[in-house]
C-alpha cells in the first residue's frame, strides 16, 4: 500500500498558492481517462496522486471492458478463421471453444496490461493509492480502505475520471445466476447453448459475434430500428446482413416488458407480446456515470439523471478546480477518447494551455465478426448537407493481400468532395478494419491542401497489403467524375 505523503514536492503550482495542499492534483480512478490525466501530469513536474477503488490499475477498460472483450473476440475470430480453412481443418470436425476456454486468453492479457500499467506509475512517481473516493470539500478528498480505515488528502485541483457501469433496471434482478450484464458476463461459469442479448449497441452486437462465433444461439434484440443507426447506412446494413447470415436473430424497434429467470432457464417477454427462452440473459442495454458514491454535493456539483457531469470543452466542471474527463462524462465513452481527455485536461490545468485540443474527428472502432471502423462523415450526412461528394469503393476479395489471408468479407469506401477531391469520410467493413482506417485518418487531418484522395494513386503502397484497398478505392472514386 502506498503511503501517502504529507509533504508538498517543489512545483510551480504549490509555489504560488499561499495554501499547502498534499498534491498538485488527485485523480481519482485509474482508468484510461486518469492514466492519460496521471502520466501528462507527472512530465508536467506536478505532485499527483490516483486513488482507485479495484484492487489492480487499469480501470473498467481492462477489467470489464475494452480488453476482456477484443481477447474474446480475437479468440473467436481465431477459432472461425481455422474451423473455415481447409488447409488447418479439412473435413475432421469443426474444434469447439467454449466461453470460459477463451477466458483464459483474457485473463492472461489483463494480468499483463495491469503489470505494464502499474510500471508507468511507478517510474513516474504517481502516488497510488488504493480505496475508495468521496469529496469533503472541493479540495479534500476521504479515502475509505478496505480495512476501513479512513484518511483525508488536499490537492489544488482534482480529476474525477471514475467511469461508467452497466444500467440495472430496478424490476430485473441482476443477482439472479442467469441473468447478467456486460461486466458479470465474464463470471459465467456455465456454457450456455442460448443467449438472449437485449440490447443491440456496440457492446450487444460485440458479444452476439463473440456468442455465435463459439457456436451459441443468439437472439439479438434492439430498441431500435436498424443495427448501430449512427453509422454509415451500409456498414449497419452489412453487420445486419452478416449477423444475420451467421444466425443471430435480430429483433428490431422492440422494448423488454419483463424478465422471467428460474433454476433452468430464463424467459424475456417484450412489450410486443413476444416472447424468448434462453440458457441465459446479457443486458446490455445503457450506462450510468459512477458518480454516486463520491459525494459531489460536498464539493459543489452535481450530476445529472445518467450520473453524467457536465463539462466545459477543457473538461472542466462547473467548479473551476474540478475536472472530469472519461465516460463519466459522456459520449463517445471510449476508452481511446477518454485517454486524451485525460491528457487535455491535464494540459488545460497547466499554464500553458494553448495545447489542450481534443481532435474532434474521433474515429469509431467496432470489434463485431466482420469489424467495423470509420471517421469522418456518413453518405446520410453528407446528403442531408446537400454537399456534392463521390464514392469510392475497394472490395477486399479483390486484394491480393486478402485472398492470401483468406479474409475476402469486407470493404473500404471513401467520401470526397468532387470538386475539391477533399477526403470528407471513410466507412471500413471487415477484418482489421479499425487497424486499416488510421491511414485514411492521418491524410485526412492534413491542411494546406494536403488532405485530397489523390494522395492515395500518387503515393507507392507496400504489395501486398490491406493498405492497397486506399488506392483502389481512391482510383474507383476518381473514374466516376467527370
Ligand atoms: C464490453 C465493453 C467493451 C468496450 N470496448 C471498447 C473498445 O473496443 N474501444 C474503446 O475505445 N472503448 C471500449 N469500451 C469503452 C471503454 O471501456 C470506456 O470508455 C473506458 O473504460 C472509459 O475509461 P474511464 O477512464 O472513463 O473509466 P474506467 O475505465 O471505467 O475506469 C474508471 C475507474 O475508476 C474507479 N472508480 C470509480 N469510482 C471510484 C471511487 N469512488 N474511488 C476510487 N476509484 C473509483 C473504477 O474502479 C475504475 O477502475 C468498452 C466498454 C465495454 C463495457
């Protein structure tokens, strides 16, 4: 256990505040959004300490998130990819993995991520400090240990960067063994033969991809209209049409009514009138902040029905010593946006805060079986601003690279504007697609002219690559002006 000092290290902060505090800054939790907070605050000189409640760094994202979920898929992904090649599986039975198989894989990826995670800490003297956090003032925070001993601890400003966790309507009872949400799903002890998931966000299709892959009936049910509506129309038309070509049952525009769970089997009836048995029920369906246990009126804020705090475009809360960064905030909730956050608030709480941007265009990275990734705007967007653009489109099953690595489902279209040539979106479907977007991503944030499709015909691109499908998809575009 860290011990925590009492002591104030030389820094400019504390040499111009006529008060003494303990620290610089707290942040509390250690998730993507503290760490990001944590490490540019500690290059900064600043005295910092990060209180987390788990036993181990590395918050929601490597425990009960991000990492977990991308081991269990890339096992899955793994598992299709040799039970679908002749060359490894030629006519034997298909090999079958069962759900906690693949958890092994996670785990042993967790344990290395904490142990990477815990070494930035160290080497950058960041006081860790395990318990549980709640404001006294808004520059006194109570730590609650394990052994429940209690300790107070001042700092000058303060980061809350404690993230999110599942939505538990009250009239469902998540104690229930066979009823679970996207952080309990990784407690299953049993292998389930049929899965209701209601809820069809980015988490819902995930985990019917990770379910289907391992062989599991899957009924998929979605609030709304149509799969993941805030991307692109046709990638959410092909993860539709792939999901359901692999089997998952898609249920549209449909809201639970109640949830029937016994020592067998598990009923949910939807407000339609229809109704569904199943091994088992992932709920996934919304999150709240994890804001309730820090008593925020103490220092002065509030948050608001979801638990959210409202933030400044620096990431600061309605208390100027305040910050809060992560998905305690809000959209997008992604563990990629929320490490930047982290880095803009510690930088906007430095003198020189003229470096404290958040990119606007956050690309967007989802790990369904075929992945999905994309940046920058849809075809329905681009429409509704009536902005005159081309399409270009590269089929994967048309790369060399692809028909070598048997990977021929997917595609890659870019938006340009068609008198400018301007990259204005790109929408990637299948294997390696949030891999392959980060090149499109890094034209498109050139200025000066720099940022056009032709950089795609005029540049060499390594043969045989997945890179290829710019240039394709760049030559398509250009042959339809005119
Ligand atoms: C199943 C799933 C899959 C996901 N996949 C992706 C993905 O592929 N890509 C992506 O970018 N994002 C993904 N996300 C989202 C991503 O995990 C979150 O956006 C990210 O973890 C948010 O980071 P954070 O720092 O805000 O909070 P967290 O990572 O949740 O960390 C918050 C930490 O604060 C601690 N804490 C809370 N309250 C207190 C307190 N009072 N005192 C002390 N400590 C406290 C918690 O214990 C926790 O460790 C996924 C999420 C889920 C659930």
């Amino acid at each position: 256990m860290t011990k925590v000092k009492t002591t104030t290290k030389k820094s400019p902060a504390t040499q111009t505040t006529q008060k003494q505090y303990d620290y610089d800054v707290i942040i509390i939790g250690t998730g993507p959004g503290g760490e990001g907070a944590a490490m540019n605050l500690a290059k900064q000189q600043k005295n910092v300490a990060i209180i987390e409640r788990h036993h181990q760094v590395g918050g929601g994202c490597t425990h009960w998130g991000t990492i977990p979920s991308k081991a269990l898929r890339q096992s899955v992904s793994r598992l299709i990819e040799y039970n679908s090649n002749p060359l490894f599986n030629s006519g034997e039975s298909a090999k079958h993995l069962t759900f906690q198989d693949i958890l092994s894989h996670a785990s042993a990826v967790i344990r290395k991520q904490v142990q990477l995670r815990s070494g930035f800490y160290n080497r950058n003297r960041v006081d860790h400090i395990l318990g549980e956090a709640s404001f006294v003032d808004k520059h006194t925070v109570r730590i609650l240990r394990k052994d429940s001993s209690v300790e107070r601890i001042t700092a000058k400003q303060i980061i809350i960067a404690t993230g999110s966790r599942p939505y538990h309507p009250d009239d469902i009872d998540f104690n229930h063994s066979r009823v679970y949400d996207s952080d309990s799903i990784l407690n299953l002890e049993h292998a389930p033969r049929h899965v209701i998931i209601y809820g069809a966000g980015v988490i819902g299709s995930e985990y019917a991809s990770i379910f289907r892959g391992l062989g599991v009936k899957v009924d998929l049910v979605n609030t709304r209209d149509r799969l993941l509506s805030f991307l692109d129309d046709e990638m959410s038309d092909s993860l539709s049409y792939h999901l359901w070509n692999n089997g998952v049952v898609i249920r549209h525009g449909e809201q639970i009514e109640r949830v029937e769970a016994s020592d067998d089997a598990v009923v949910v009836h939807l407000e339609s009138g229809k109704k569904m048995r199943a091994d088992c029920l992932l709920f996934a369906n919304g999150r709240t902040g994890n804001t309730a246990d820090l008593d925020l009126e103490a220092a002065g804020l509030k948050a608001d029905g979801r638990g959210q705090l409202k933030v400044n475009e620096s990431y600061q809360t309605e208390v100027d010593n305040i910050f809060a960064v992560g998905d305690v905030t809000g959209y997008p909730s992604l563990a990629s946006a929320a490490f930047d956050q982290g880095r803009i608030a510690a930088l906007a709480m430095s003198d020189d805060s003229s470096k404290a941007k958040l990119t606007t265009d956050i690309p967007t990275g989802i790990y369904t079986i075929p992945e999905i990734s994309s940046v920058g705007k849809t075809e329905q967007e681009l429409t509704e601003a009536k902005v005159p653009y081309e399409v270009g489109r590269a089929q994967f099953k048309h790369l060399a690279r692809a028909q070598i690595t048997n990977n021929l489902v997917g595609s890659l279209k870019i938006l340009f504007h068609r008198e400018t040539k301007e990259i204005l979106g790109i929408h990637c479907f299948g294997e390696n697609a949030a891999e392959i977007i980060h090149i499109g991503q890094a034209i498109m944030q050139q200025t000066n002219g720099g940022n056009t499709i032709e950089y795609f015909v005029e540049t060499t691109f390594n043969y045989p690559t997945m890179a290829e499908a710019f240039r394709v998809a760049a030559l398509n575009g250009l042959n339809r002006l005119f």
